[in-house]
C-alpha cells in the first residue's frame, strides 16, 4: 500500500459527468483508492461545494478558477496565460507536502508547468495524465499562445512518466514535444456501459446519438450539417446530443444553424447527464457517431460502441481504429455526405447493422473495468516499485 496524491480540477462524481476528464478522475480513484491510500487535491472555484469522495481519504482544496471553469471557451489566450499561473500555484502547493506522498498523480498538463528541473523529489514520483496539449487545443480550433506551447515543452522535458489513453497522443508527444519513447504508457480508458446486441426490428424512427460536451473540439455544427444532408437520405432521423454545454456561444451558433437547416424537429440537445442517464440515453438510441476535429482517446465513441451501437466516425479520427490494445473499429466516413450515406445504409440493411452491432461485444473484453484496472495498478506498481 502507497501513499497517492492525485492533482485534478475535475469532478470525481458519476452524478455530474461535464466531459471525458470527470470520468477519468472517477476511474483512477476506483481502481487505485481501494489499495492504496488516496488522497485528492482539487483545483477549483466551487471546490467547497465538493463533500467526501468514497476510496479517497483526504481532500486537499485549492478554491481557484483554474481549469477557467467560469469563461470556459471566452479569451482563450487568457485562458492559457492563467494555466501558467496556474501551474506555479500547484507547485508551490506539491513542495510544501511532497514528502507525505509516494506517488503523485497529475490529471493535465497544466497541473506541471511551474515544476522544475530542481523539484527532482517529485519528479521522480510524478505519473502525468497529458489529457490535452497545446497541439491538440490547435487541432480543435482554438488558438493557444506560443508561450504555452514553450512552457509545456519545458515541462514534459523533465517528467519521467506519462499515462496516455491513445498511440495518436503519444505520436504527437514524441513528435512535437520530442518526449522519449520509453517514458510514455499507453493504456487505454475503461468502458463501464453494458453490452446489448442491437437490431434494427423495422423502427419508424432512427435516433443517431453523439456524446461530447459542447465546445469547439466536438464540432456540433458539423453534426447538424451531416444531418442536413442524411435528412434528404431519410425523414425519419432523430439526432440526440448529449453533453455539457461549455462554450454557449457555439451552442447558439448550432441553434441558428438548426433554425436555418429547418432540423428542429430533427435534433435535440440533452446537456450533461449523468452516468446512469447516459446508458438509458445510449438504450434509446440506434446509432453512434463522432465529427469531432480531434482526440486523444474519443471516450464518447468507444461508450456508444461498446454498448452495441453501430458507430460511424469522420476519417480524420482515423486512430480510433488504430487504438492500442483494441481491434475492434467503428466505420469511416470520408466527409459529412458520405457519412449520412453511411448511416443511411445501415438502416436500411439488417445484417450490416447487426455485424457493426457485434464489435461491441469484442469491445467489452478489452476496455472492461477490471481488464483496465489491472493495467493501472500494475502500470503504477511497475514504475514505483509498489513491490519492493
């Protein structure tokens, strides 16, 4: 047994699910917080709303905007100006109790900035979680100043081990961050949503399901121009969003774009759900899909897939048929036409559906919570030597 620190701004909370880091927090603390003890340090403004956390047993409180909760997607070069702050601020904080702490675990980038190559104590003992680099902030759409992209590089120079969910994160940690090799893991994130093989049982209506929260990465207003154009294929479509709404400027833009497209019978935004109402969501629905401009791991398309959904994604995200430690794949599209043809087809034919069905069942072997669990722990057991 280890004494953990784990460094997160997100919600370890499967009632509130704002996005895929909310769930990764909530993943680690169940696979290591019951061999270990586990203490949490939170970054956030409502970090005093936060009561206990079961597996966790000391919550360390920083009530600071950190992760820009407050203006998520407003003056984004600001936002990143105050993640160096930031960073700063968490160092400060980890020398002052490093020493009560075997491991420390960091959920983003961010949360290393204001460490240096002098703080080797806590380097050594240091696993980071990337979740989103600048590089990927850049592909989603967003513009991040160079000095952000300068002070990660100093960071991930310095740490000595990384936990990645994807090969795509760890090619663009070797490649544009020059991260060795051997300092990077990749284990993929587990998946908890139960297995059911879906047919198509002649439905009148189709509803396609798309899980991200809304903001400029996930690409909303790209999934709206897909269903314009999979609407002429087919009437009877339904499209259900599910997710938080972090940048209401987008959501407003969708809502125009809906308005202009005459799809509001067509589309339906259901905010932030929790876990238990994002399986009976994922129950009622036909079909997954993901326009997303990038990902590290694509959480949202392995849920849906591995519950049985026939899933359909932009080539662009072409790793997520890549995926290390996973061989099932979902189809794709080369753009929003031949996707919404895609999907046309599959409900129109039985046996393709029902094949693209099955790859979930090889997905729940693969990504179930016990299979991944073992890797985590083992994974940390291996780097820190647990077993000495």
């Amino acid at each position: 047994m280890k004494r953990i620190l784990y460094v997160t701004g997100k919600i370890p909370d499967n009632n509130i699910l704002n996005d895929g880091g909310d769930s990764t927090v909530a993943e680690f603390i169940e696979a290591l917080g019951n061999q270990n003890d586990l203490d949490l340090l939170l970054i956030r403004s409502d970090v005093d709303t936060i009561g206990a956390v079961p597996n966790v047993k000391h919550i360390i409180k920083i009530k600071k905007d950190m992760l820009c909760k407050d203006n998520y997607g407003k003056k984004q070069a600001s936002k990143y100006e105050k993640w160096i702050n930031s960073g700063e601020i968490i160092a400060k904080t980890i020398r002052e109790i490093e020493s009560d702490y075997d491991v420390i675990i960091m959920q983003h980038i961010m949360c290393i900035l204001g460490l240096a190559r002098e703080d080797e104590k806590i380097l050594r003992k240091t696993l980071l979680l990337p979740m989103f680099t600048g590089q990927f902030y850049i592909k989603a759409g967003e513009y991040v100043p160079p000095i952000y992209i300068q002070k990660e590089k100093q960071a991930l120079s310095i740490i000595k081990y990384i936990l990645s969910p994807s090969m795509i994160e760890k090619s663009v940690l070797m490649k544009e961050y020059n991260v060795a090799e051997k300092r990077i893991v990749v284990i993929p994130r587990p998946i908890k949503f139960p297995y059911i093989h879906r047919s198509r049982c002649n439905k009148k209506c189709t509803r396609l399901l798309y899980i991200g929260s809304v903001r400029a990465q996930k690409n909303h207003i790209g999934a709206i121009c897909m269903m314009n154009n999979l609407i002429r294929l087919n009437r009877n479509i339904k499209l259900l969003c599910c997710g938080a709404i972090q940048e209401h400027s987008i959501f407003e833009s969708c809502q125009k774009k809906i308005h202009e497209y005459g799809l509001e019978e067509h589309i339906e935004f259901c905010g932030n759900q929790s876990a238990k109402a994002l399986e009976q969501i994922i129950n009622l629905c036909d079909i997954n899909i993901s326009v997303s401009n990038c990902e590290t791991f694509g959480r949202g398309i392995y849920e849906g897939m591995a519950a049985g959904l026939p899933t359909v994604i932009l080539s662009r995200l072409g790793h997520a048929r890549q995926s290390c430690g996973i061989s099932a794949a979902p189809i794709a599209a080369t753009d929003y036409a031949d996707m919404a043809q895609i999907i046309n087809t599959l409900i129109c034919d039985d046996d393709a559906f029902s094949n693209e069905s099955q790859k979930g069942e090889i997905l729940q072997k693969e990504l179930s919570s016990r299979v991944i669990f073992k890797k985590m722990q083992s994974t940390v057991d291996s780097i820190f030597d647990f077993n000495e």
